[in-house]
C-alpha cells in the first residue's frame, strides 16, 4: 500500500513539473510575441508618413496682361443749359431722362419783345438810307459844281463827311437789327448734342435772365463716353509703346470687380504726371450703348498692355519664398516632392507665370506645402481645376512693373 502511494506522488509530481514547463514556454513566447510586435510598430511609427496635399498640373498658354486702376467715368461731353437772353419761358420741349438729338428744340422763350425791336429797327434802317440818299445827292451836285468855282471846296468835303457819317449810322442800324435778330435765335433754345437731358429746373411761365447762375437744364453725352483712370508713371513707357503699335483694349468692371460693365479702348495719356501720387491719368472711350456707364460712376478699368504667348503657368498659390528665392514643389513620379527654384515673370490674379525650374505637364503642389521637405511622401487628396485664361480674372492680381511687357 506504501508502494503505491509513493508511486501516484511521483505521477503528480511528474504532472506539475510538466504543466510548469507548458506554462513558462508559453510566457516566453508571449513575451517574444509581445516584443517583436512592439518592434513592429515603432519600425512603423519611425518610417515616413504620406502627407495629403492638394496637387495641379503647370500648363503652357497665352496670359493677358493687365494694368488696374480705379477710375471714374466722365460724360464726352456736358453743357449746362441756360438763357443767353431775358424772357418768360412759353414751352419746354423735353421729358425729364429722355434722349435727345442734336439741334433738337428744348426750350422756346417768348421772342415778341425782339420781334418788336427789330421792325423799330428797320424802320430807323430805313430812315437813315433815306438820309443818306440825300446827302450823296448833294455832294455830287456840289461836286459838279466845283469846276464852275460856284461853291468852295470846304463845302464839298463837309458834305462827303456828312454822307460818311449817315453810311456808318446805316451800318449801325443793319448791326442792331442782327443782333435783335439773333436774340430771336437765342429764344429757341436747342440741343448742342446728342445726349440725355437730366432733371429739368424750369417750367413754362417761368423768367429767365441771362445773369442767372442756375442752369435751365444739364444735358450729357452718354454715347460714348469716357473713364478716367490713373497708373503709376514707371507703366507709362510700356503703355506708349504698345499704343504706337495698336489699339489697346480696356475693360471697365464695377466697384467690387466682379461685373465687366463695357469695353473700349484707350484714348490717351495725360501730358503731365502728379508729383503728390506719382501716377499719370489715362483717357478710355466706350461706345456705352446699353447705357451701362453712367457719369461720376466709380469703375475698375483694366488695361490689356499685351498678351504672352504660350506661357508656363502654375497656380499662384503653389509659389512660395524661401532663403534660395522663389521655389515651389513638383511631385515626382514615386509620389515624392521636390523644390525647384523657379523665377517669376508675372503675377496675374489666381496664376503666375514662371520660367525655369518646372515645365508644362509636371504636377506642383498647391496646398500643404508647410508640412513638406525635398523627399517626403505625399498623398493627393484632389486635383486643383485646371488653371485656364478664365480663371485670371483681370483686375484680381497685380502687374509686376519690373516685369512688365516693354
């Protein structure tokens, strides 16, 4: 019985040691397990992260140039209307607004009292002639008379004054009949232009007098009509250029430069430059036949100094500076970036044109570009829309002077 109690201990005792094993060997290889994962993940924490960034294709075209200025816009021309004579106004021809012709009638002024002087004035026309019918007579009758010695020569020549002076009082009287005949003329007020009457601030019955300050009515010329718009001076030399080689183009936008309103073309420079601002005001013209420019309106105008022809573009926003100048970063082929040093030509709105560094099909980066360096892994989250002439929109950028298309 002792037998075989010793022998069922040796059999536990067998089974404990051999479940101890089991269990250190699967701690062992818990534990390994456990490391080599650890391992694992600080491999992968240490290894570089792909950065999502924005991305857009460098493109070649052609990028007008423009030149941008607020202006404001100016009647071709302007007359305020008033009396050249004293009257009571008898008709008003015009609706406050509307168009009008020129030598299309305004404003008739009652033009009897002229009337009235003139016949008083033909009728003293009329007596002088006779006067000095009878006088001419006279001094050929003591004309003849001068051979015989029948009449001295001082009454001859005190005659031939006599008939002088009746033929200057005849002049006179025709010289006063013209006047009072143009005051007649003046009486029928008519337009000086083609133009648009404004607000009218006289009605029929009124008097006028030609000493009044007030106009009777401002008449402007809208069609065409003009914007007045200042630039620095060192864009003056460029522009001049390109004007001795044609027409230059200029669109007018409106205040917050996002409506174009006309186009036309530029008219001219001002002969002197403003020392207080250092800029030099140009003159455009637009035919304006809708009627969209209205005068002392405050206007964008762009002015197209030329076009570049097949340019390399990229997004403005994919440019940036740094201690080696401007550069920007173009996406490899493996998904990795690379700065490359490109010189800027031209800034205009959302695009810039570029030379050097980058050409058209590569990829450069856009947004995100702070969390770059040369060689790091990147993971286009979109694609920029593609940078077309649309998306400069004039006026939105700035024209670089030194860059200018001279």
């Amino acid at each position: 019985m002792i037998d075989s109690f010793q022998k069922y201990s040796r059999a536990a005792q067998l089974r404990v040691a051999i479940l101890g094993t089991l269990v250190t060997a699967c701690a062992i290889s818990l534990g390994c397990s456990s490391a080599a994962d650890s391992k694992q993940q600080k491999a992968q924490a240490a290894g570089p992260h792909a950065v999502s960034v924005a991305v857009a294709p460098v493109l070649r075209q052609d990028i007008p140039v423009y030149l941008n200025g607020l202006g404001s816009v100016t009647a071709f021309n302007t007359a305020n209307i008033k009396s050249r004579v004293d009257g009571q106004i008898m008709r008003v021809n015009f609706r406050e607004g509307q168009d009008v012709r020129e030598g299309d009638l305004l404003i008739e002024i009652d033009s009897r009292p002229y009337e009235v002087m003139v016949e008083q004035m033909q009728a003293q026309l009329f007596k002088d002639q006779a006067s000095l019918r009878d006088a001419k007579l006279n001094l050929d009758r003591y004309t003849a008379l001068i051979p015989s010695g029948s009449i001295a020569q001082q009454t001859v020549d005190t005659q031939k004054a006599t008939v002088d002076q009746l033929d200057g009082q005849v002049r006179t009287d025709q010289a006063q009949i013209d006047s009072a005949k143009l005051n007649i003329t003046y009486c029928h007020i008519t337009a000086p232009f083609n133009g648009r009457v404004g607000l009218r601030q006289v009605d029929p019955g009124n008097i006028v007098h030609a000493a009044d300050t007030n106009p009777m009515l401002i008449l402007t010329q809208l069609q065409p009509i003009a914007v007045i718009f200042p630039l620095p001076e060192n864009n003056l030399q460029a522009i001049a250029e390109n004007m001795k080689q044609s027409t230059l183009e200029v669109e007018a936008y409106d205040w917050d430069n996002k409506v174009k309103l006309a186009t036309g073309k530029l008219l001219t420079i001002d002969n002197e430059i403003d020392p207080t601002t250092a800029t030099a005001k140009l003159k455009a013209v637009f035919d304006n036949k809708d009627n969209k420019l209205w005068p002392n309106l405050f206007v964008n105008a762009h002015l197209l100094l030329e076009t570049r022809k097949n340019s390399t573009v990229v997004p403005t926003a994919a440019v940036l500076r740094g201690p080696q100048g401007t550069f920007v970063y173009a996406v490899n082929a493996d998904k990795t970036v690379q700065d490359k040093v490109v010189n800027v030509a031209l800034t205009q709105g959302d695009i810039t044109v570029v030379t050097g560094g980058v050409d058209p099909g590569d990829t450069v980066v856009t947004d995100g570009q702070d969390k770059l360096q040369r060689g790091s892994r990147i993971e286009p989250r979109n694609s920029a829309p593609s940078t077309g002439a649309g998306s400069s929109k004039p006026g939105s950028g700035n024209f670089s002077a030194g860059s200018s298309g001279s």
